[in-house]
C-alpha cells in the first residue's frame, strides 16, 4: 500500500511549472529535482513523491501543459519508462493535446463536414 505524501496535486503542479519557468525557455528539468524541492533531501522523503509526480505529469503532458522527455525527444505519456525529463509544452504539443480533446469530445469541425 502507497503512503499519502501530503502534497496535493495542485501543489505537485505548481511545483512543476516553477521549476520549468525557473529553468527558462528550451530548457528541462528533473522530476526527482521537483520531488525534493517539496519532501526535502532525504532519498526516502523525496522518493515518496516520485509516483504522484509522474501522474501528475502524464495528466499535465495529456493536457498540452509541458512535455515529457525521453533522450531529448518527447515521449507518448501514456508508453515511457525509464529516466525522464520535463519541458515546457511546444506550441505543437499544445496543439496535439486541443485536437485530442476535440476529438474525444467529438467537435471536430475537419470530421463533421462529411
């Protein structure tokens, strides 16, 4: 059974996006750097958050908010493993991210013409 963390989703976000806007346009940053600026440097601390935040960052990736890297190219969020990193969203993922949600939602005005 996982512990709670005490940290919300909200704050795991915000956390997030201070970090990259920290980091600067282009730039990436770590998730296990995001962890301990919440939990502290204790390993066993920080490590605690590592699952939230990677579900928070499949959910944000998922929204068009930022972009999860695997070896400098950006990874599907929902089939990657392994090390990773997170980049402010590129105004094509934003773009992926509005299609996918018109195309769930069924608005797609490309699809309704027909």
């Amino acid at each position: 059974m996982t512990r709670p963390t005490g940290h919300s989703e909200a704050d795991i976000r915000m956390t997030i996006v201070e970090h990259l806007a920290k980091a600067g346009a282009g730039k990436t940053i770590s998730p296990s750097d995001v962890a301990r600026a919440m939990a502290g440097k204790d390993e066993k601390a920080w490590s605690q958050v590592m699952k939230p935040l990677r579900r928070v960052c499949i959910a944000m990736a998922k929204d068009g908010e930022l972009e999860i890297r695997r070896k400098g190219k950006v990874a599907d969020p929902d089939d990657f493993r392994g090390i990773y990193r997170l980049a402010a969203a590129s105004p094509e993922s934003i773009a992926r991210a509005a299609q996918a949600r018109l195309d769930a939602a069924g608005d797609n005005p490309d699809t309704d013409a027909e």
